[in-house]
C-alpha cells in the first residue's frame, strides 16, 4: 500500500534535552499506531507536529496529495461563548462550511441569503450531514444542542471534541489521549468506530485495551529514537523486552571491547606511532556507543502503610440525592479488611459523590457510616492536588512530612522521597504550576501514598500517567495489604486490581458483582442477548394470538407475479434516471432546466407510486 506520511530525519529539542533525533517513519493507509513512551519523552509533542500545532528542529514530514487530517488534542478547546451545535461544526471540511452558513442565514441573514443558504444545503446534500452530527451527539450524550460549551464538563468536552473529528470523516486521523474523561461505555464506542474506520489513525493512549483492540503496529520513542512494532500491544510488549535484552548484550560487548582499546590509547603515544589512523576513530566511536543508557528509572512505590484493624466499615441504609435525581437509596455494606473494589457506573451517576460521603466530604440525606478506628484513609482524588501553584514541589512535601517511612523499616527526608517518584533535585525546585500533567500525578500519589494511608480511594488515577507507571502502580496495589476502592475508566487497570464491583445502575441502585470488569462485560451481555431473544419471542407470540386460525398468508397470482418483476424492472430505470437529473442538477444544469425539473418531480411521483405497489406485492412472496 502506499505511504499516506512520511517522516524523514524529524529532530525536536526543548533546550539542551532531546526529545527525538534524527527519527523516520512511514505510514501506509489504514495502518493504525499507536505511540507508547513514557510521560516527557515527547508522545503529545510528536502528535502536535504531526498536526502542524507545533514547529520542529529539523527534518522533512510529507503527506500525500490533498489528504484530510482530524486533530484531537488531550485537552479540547472550543470558541468561547459557542453552543454544543456550533462547536460541532467549527471541524474541518466543506459539508461543515455549508451548515454553518446555512446556520447564520438563519440567524442574522436576509430572506434572499436564507435562500441562497438552503439551495446550497440541497445542492451538497448537507441535510444528511446535519442530521448525523445531531445523532451522533445524541449518542454521545449531548442532547441539548444549544448549552454553552463554557458550562460543560471535562467528559462532555472531550466527548464533543470527539463528535467533530468523527464528522471530518478525516483519511488521516491523530488522537492524544481519546480516552481520558471519558465513560467506558463511550470508550468501547469509540474503539469499535476506530476498528472499523479506513481512516489511517496514530494516537497516544495510555488504556491497553484500547491499544490491544484498535492498533495494529506500535512505535515507541526510547532514548530519542523510535522503534516499530508491527503487531498490537501485547506483541509489542514481548518484541521490546527481547529488544533490551539483545541491546543489553551488545552493550556489554561495547564495553568489554572499549576497555581493551582504553589500554592501547593509554599508552605513551611513541607507543602507538604507526598504528592505524581506523584503530583510532574507532576507539572514540566505541566511547560514543558505550554511553546509551538501557537501565530505566521506575517510580517506586514503597511507602509504608499503617496497620488497619478486623473493623473496616460499615454503611447503613445510606440514601442521597440532589433534587430529583438519586444516589444512593437505601444502601448497605459491610467492607472486609483486605477488599480491593472497583466501582464503575455512567458519567454523572454518582461515583465520585459516593466516595466522598464515605470519607465523610459530601454529608448523606440519611443512614450513617460507622469506620474503624484504625481506617485511615488515601485518596487520590481526580480533581488534583490542592497545592498552592506558586509553591514548589519540595516544599510541598516538606509541608506534609520531614521523614517518610518506607516498606522494611527505611525513613527517608522529603528529597529522597521524592526521587523515587522521578523528581530530580533540579525538577523539585520547579513550581507547581509549571508541572506537566503527567509531573502533577505523580506528585499527587506520592503525597498521597507519604501519609501511610490503609485505606486508598481512588478516582480516576489512570488519566495522565504512562503505561510503564500504570504497571508499577498496578503491581503495588496488587500487593497492598490495606483496602482499595477504585473508580477508573481503564478496562485493564480494573481487571488487574478489583476483586469484585460495585454497579451504580442509575436511581441510586448499586449492585454487587462478584468478578472483574471483563467477566462483568460477558454477563452484561448475555444478559441483554438473553432479554432481547425474550423480548422478541413475547412479540410473536402476541402476534400469533392475534391471528384468527383460519388466516392464511396470501400468495401471488399468475398476473401479481408478472406485475413484481415489471415493476422491479421499472423501479431500476426510474432510479437510475433520477440519479441523472440529480446530477445534471448538481453541475449547473442548462437551457432546459425548467423541463427537466418538471421531469424530476415526475420521476418522484411515479416513484413513490411504484415502490408502494411493489413493498403491497413483495409481502405475498
């Protein structure tokens, strides 16, 4: 197939640290990437030059022909002060163009701007475009066309964001972080339109699933190169463990050889006179290739949590609502020590509500919440840290402790801590207002890990971390002894951690699902297979009872029969002549387009004349 992109020698640097060096890469249509690394290394950068958001140091990116790209950035912004609708259609593209202005006619416009505006629509047929937009939003859960995008939640913005890609019907399409705010059900949305779009797709993503599912080559940038994969992200994983390994091995050669060569440019240069010049370039390009760095900095989580008693907690009858709309109703549990939950629900059900009122954030309208006395609680909210911005970051943990203890006894002071979540002394001096998204949760959990918490609660703490930092968090959780709740949209992550799943339903019904996400997924849909077979059956059944005994089916005569296949020949030829005058039309048409628009409206007559009597005689075939 041939190259939709390609990237030939693309440098990018901020400063004196190199994001990516002399890198290329082809893409051939239809192929879908998925770009893995670890938070800084330059991911949603590569994105934004791909995406003309952004200059780059040196290099050539060539794309083919007039190729259509759709952007969607990890944070969308829109025009302030526009409506849903509006911002719908600020996307790329001539159908979007003519919506608009058939929108402003409407709006601001004179009665011959009107018109003029609704003959384009007929003329690109944009009617149907604006109809899709309007579904697809309803599908998304945007109903009300004309709310302010201003008053719209993180979900509902990256859902809108997503709304106007998916309508650029882009053959190129870039995505950073599709998944982050968004609910699961939207997710695997997505991801099965992503499967099944011949659009060529390269997005950064941290959800495995989604990447295992959507992706059929991964590239990942290590040490300011990039490697390719052509496989999803299970192969990947192996393929690079395989590649460290053999880079591991050639390393070691490296230097095993460069120190033999150290010896020989050691010696007094008498000693060496003579020797060939190669011997000499070739030491120093030893020396060059015995620098890579193949050991990888990990964040460790080893702070110590407290003892947590036989008594966790216990809810009863707890009941909240705000207005009409119910949380909680009647509500009762008692957790065990050791429990690890995840909880999962729609957007806006109220899982974030339910885990503030058992940490006692959000009071509940009734019922009551006895916690042990040896609970105590870690929560990550998904709202961020609630430092001040002009603060640092050392002096942030400074604040909280001046000796945190670790697993096995160790204490160390706020520095050290904070090195072990990858804050180099430099990067502790930063502000907090100056960190990256992926800076600010790792700041996040470890202060929220330093307190010795027993009980963790957290909420959403996928967004914005790498995959690679996922793993360790995911291992650390596995091993902890305390409690966890956990609210998270990643498939994956939920898999690995809960034991069992608290359903919020909707009009305060939660139900208690004794097994991971994916098995939950499998029972889910058996269960809606299973109603709609019965639902079905009840309707011929009904539909049986209905008919008298004595009612049989009406079979075509001789004559109805002959009259089906004349009429199917006939409704060939008005069709195809209909497709003609629409394109005359489409063109401009001629002198004698007021005799083929009479001739249009009799093709529509008989038309609808012929298919009614042709739908009357296909239900006694």
């Amino acid at each position: 197939m041939a190259n939709v992109l390609n990237i030939e020698n693309l440098s990018k640097s901020y400063g004196d640290r190199m994001l990516f060096a002399d890198i290329n890469l082809g893409v051939e249509a239809g192929e879908k990437i998925g770009i893995v690394a670890r938070n800084g290394t330059g991911k949603s950068t590569f994105l934004r030059i791909l995406a003309g958001r952004e200059d780059y140091d040196s290099g050539r990116i060539t794309f083919a022909g007039s190729l259509r790209v759709a952007w969607l950035e990890q944070t969308p912004e829109f025009r302030p002060g526009a409506t849903v609708l509006e911002a719908a259609l600020e996307g790329d593209g001539p159908l979007a163009e003519t919506v608009r202005r058939y929108i402003r006619a409407l709006d601001h416009g004179t009665a011959a701007e009107q018109a003029a505006a609704t003959q384009r629509m007929d003329a690109e047929h944009a009617w149907d475009y604006e109809d899709r937009l309007r579904q697809l939003l309803t599908r998304l859960g945007l109903t009300d066309m004309n709310a302010p995008v201003d008053k719209l939640s993180g979900g509902q913005r990256k859902r809108l964001a997503l709304a106007r890609v998916v309508m650029q019907e882009a053959d190129l399409i870039i995505l950073d972080e599709p998944t982050n705010h968004l609910d699961i059900p939207v997710i695997e949305w997505l991801e099965g339109y992503l499967r099944r779009a011949r659009a060529t797709l390269i997005m950064v993503t941290h959800d495995r699933y989604f990447l295992d599912r959507v992706c059929n080559r991964i590239v990942e940038i290590d040490n300011a190169s990039f490697y390719s994969y052509n496989g999803n992200y299970d192969y990947f994983l192996r393929r690079r463990a395989e590649r460290i390994e053999a880079m591991a091995a050639e390393l070691a050669r490296v230097r095993n050889t460069l120190r033999r060569e150290q010896e020989w440019m050691s010696r007094q240069p008498q000693a060496r006179a003579g020797k060939a010049k190669f011997r000499i370039d070739s030491f120093y390009d030893l020396k060059e290739r015995s620098r890579v760095r193949l050991e990888e900095k990990n964040v460790s989580l080893d702070a110590k949590s407290s003892y947590i008693g036989s008594k966790i907690f216990e809810a009863r009858d707890i009941s909240k609502r705000f207005g009409d709309k119910v949380i909680l109703d009647g509500f009762s549990y008692t957790f065990a020590r050791g429990e690890h939950v995840g909880l999962i629900g729609a957007n806006g059900v109220g899982k974030s509500t339910f885990i503030k009122m058992l940490q006692g954030l959000v009071a509940q309208d009734s019922g009551s919440w006895n916690v042990g006395e040896t609970v105590r609680f870690g929560y990550y909210s998904q709202d961020g840290i609630s430092f001040s911005a002009d603060k640092k970051v050392i002096d942030a943990v400074t604040e909280l402790a001046e000796d945190i203890a670790l697993e096995g006894g160790e204490h160390v002071a706020p520095m050290q801590y904070l090195q072990r979540f990858l804050f180099s002394p430099a990067d502790q001096q930063k502000y907090i207002s100056t960190l990256s998204g992926g800076e600010r949760c790792r700041l996040h959990l470890a202060t929220v890990l330093m307190r010795r918490p027993n009980f963790l609660i957290l909420d959403e703490p996928t967004n914005d971390l790498d995959i690679i930092t996922l793993g360790i968090l995911e291992e650390y959780l596995a091993g902890f002894k305390g409690c966890v709740i956990v609210i998270s949209h990643d498939r994956f992550f939920l898999d690995t951690i809960a034991d069992h799943l608290f359903v919020m339903e909707g009009e305060g019904v939660i139900k208690d699902f004794p097994g991971t996400y994916s098995e939950y997924r499998e029972w889910a849909d058996e269960r809606d297979r299973l109603a709609a077979a019965e639902q079905a059956s009840r309707h011929e059944k009904t539909a049986e009872k209905s008919r008298p005994r004595t009612e049989r089916p009406a079979r075509m005569s001789f004559k109805e029969r002959k009259e089906f296949e004349a009429l199917t020949e006939r409704l060939e030829v008005l069709n195809a002549e209909k497709s003609a005058l629409e394109e005359y039309f489409n063109a401009g048409g001629g002198d004698d387009i007021l005799e083929k628009s009479a001739r249009f409206e009799a093709v529509k007559e008989e038309l609808d004349e012929a298919e009614m009597r042709w739908l009357e005689l296909s239900e006694k075939q």
